[in-house]
C-alpha cells in the first residue's frame, strides 16, 4: 500500500473512531473525507479480485455500492462491514443473502421484515428464520420454506405454527428429530409413534405413555431394524429385555453399557460380542478376562483384540497362542 493511501486509511479510521467516542453518527466523517476515484477503483478491483476483504478497507469503501456488491456477492456475512445505509439497501442485501442466507441477520430491520428478500434468505439457509420479523414468522410460506431442506429452522418457528398440530405431524414425518421442537404433542401417541417410526428420540414422551406396556411394544414394532443401540440409549429401561439387549450388543459392543450384571455375564451375550473394540470388554465380569477359553472365543469372533488385550489377566496374557491371536 503507497504510502499516501495508508495515511488517508488511517486519517478515516481516525476520524471515525473519534466521531465514534463523541456519540455521533460512525459515517459522518466520509461525507469530508472522500477517497480519490482512481484510489475507490483500485479497491473495487481488489475486492473483485478477493485479494482484500471489506472489513480490511477504509469506510468510503465500505460506504460505496458497487464495491459492498463485489464483496457480499463473494461472501454474504461481509454486509456486517457495510455501512448502515447500505444494509439498507434491497439490492445489496440480496446479493448478500444470494450467497449467504445466514447475512439477513445483518440487514436493516425493515429488510428483515420484507417478504422477498426474507424468502430468498430463509431458501438459502433455514437458519436465517431467526432474524425475520414476527410478522414474518408467522408466515406459514416462508417457515416451509425454510425447512424444506433441512430442519436447522424449525427451533425459529413461531409458537402459534409449532401449535398447529398438521404441521407438526408434517414436520415430524419429514424430520423425526424435531420431535422436542413439539412439547404440545409429548402426549400424543400418533405423533410419537410417527417419531419412533423415523427412529427418533422418544425420551421426550410423557411418563404415563412410558409406563404404558401397550405404547411400549408399540414403539418397538415402529422402530427401525438395526438401530436397538439408539432406543435403549434413549430409553434405557429397554435394556433389561434380553432380546432388545442383544440386539443392540449385536450392533456395537457401546450397548453393554446399559446391561445389567446378570446380562454381562450372559456366555451367548460375551460370545456375540468379540473384541470389536476395547470398549467391549470393558464392562464384562472379570472372571471373564482371566479366562483364556473365553479370551479364545472373543478373539475369534472380533475384528480387532490388539488394544483391548490390555485388560486380561496375567494368565491369559502368558498363554502364547492368545498373544499371537491378539
């Protein structure tokens, strides 16, 4: 940077830092300080380039159209820079959330609260339902919109729409997860049933269902094969049915963590398990571990029994044909 180009950077910031301190208006001084045209043209080709980014450029860059446009059309997070008239600016604000939903939440309010420039955004990235206006969020249109690829939006909803119970069974269906988004319906055997279905947590249900034998085995005949590990971390009194157990060790050995003793110690269980990790063998009895005839099966039936050997017995760890399996 020349020398004179660095001083007058600096007079700005000055300047604007003292107006800052005196309570006026952060902008005042560019209205006296103006950057040479050649100087303004260097700068917008240097962020056209993105060999500069405007939280780097004096204030009559940030304050000037075109060069704010070449910034948030190549990163729209860079309108927080900007100067407060320009996020005031409908085509600058859209070029910004073009690129970037999330930089609505550095528009003016009265953008944020502008149907076009809000769907844009929301479209883009569904977080940026956080920074609409409530107006707007009560906006049936735009809250699909914005959960239309992904469920990130769906904690911004208004509480009046979570309130309606077709858009949660809708939401639901679409987005098991978003069940706690929902509490009005944590007693509502459909919806969680619809939950349970897409292999969703149902921690949230209410005791009386929990207790419930009915709803219970009716949330197991809902549940997705291949996923008991999640339904007894989720719930784990589940864990005390052997089948459900077994089938979740079968999964990944993580799920002896919620057995009883008495099913750690289960020789089918131990057998099933194999040394897949070192968590397996963690949280099995230790008369198990000193056990070379057991170590032998465990070996057998396991991917991997290098690392997890650490937590046999000296007497299995002294047996030669063991040490070589491991």
């Amino acid at each position: 940077m020349r020398p004179t180009k660095l001083l007058r950077s600096l007079r700005v910031d000055w300047c604007a830092r003292r107006t800052q301190r005196a309570g006026e208006h952060d902008f005042y001084w560019e209205s006296v300080l103006k950057l040479p045209a050649e100087e303004l043209a260097q700068w917008r080709q240097e962020l056209q380039q993105r060999t500069a980014v405007l939280s780097a450029t004096p204030l009559a860059v940030r304050s000037d159209k075109q060069a704010v446009l070449t910034a948030v059309s190549c990163n729209g997070r860079m309108l927080q820079h900007a100067c407060p008239a320009l996020c005031d600016d409908e085509d600058v604000v859209m070029a910004a959330v073009k690129n970037d939903g999330y930089a609505l939440r550095y528009a003016s309010a009265r953008l944020r609260g502008q149907r076009r420039v809000v769907a844009k955004a929301v479209s883009v990235d569904g977080f940026a339902l956080g920074y609409v206006s409530d107006e707007l969020r009560n906006d049936i249109e735009i809250v699909e919109q914005a959960i239309a690829e992904d469920s990130w939006g769906v904690g911004y909803v208004s509480t009046e729409i979570r309130g309606r119970r077709e858009f949660a069974l809708k939401t639901i269906e679409r987005y098991p997860n978003s069940l706690g988004r929902f509490p009005l319906y944590w007693s509502d055997h459909e919806i969680l049933l619809l939950a349970a279905k897409g292999g969703a947590s149902i921690a949230y249900a209410a005791p009386a269902l929990r207790n419930d034998p009915a709803f219970v085995a009716a949330v197991i005949a809902k549940w997705p094969q291949g996923s008991y590990y999640d339904l007894i971390r989720q719930w784990p009194e589940l864990a005390q049915r052997d089948d459900l157990f077994q089938q979740a060790v079968a999964e990944t050995p993580l799920a002896l963590v919620y057995g009883s003793p008495t099913q750690r110690r289960n020789q089918s269980i131990v057998e099933s398990v194999g040394v897949r990790s070192d968590y397996c063998v963690a949280f099995l009895p230790r008369w198990q571990l000193n056990d070379c005839q057991v170590w032998h099966r465990l070996l057998e039936n396991g991917e991997e029994g290098g690392y997890a050997f650490k937590s046999s017995g000296a007497a299995v760890r002294a047996d030669k044909t063991l040490v070589l399996k491991a």
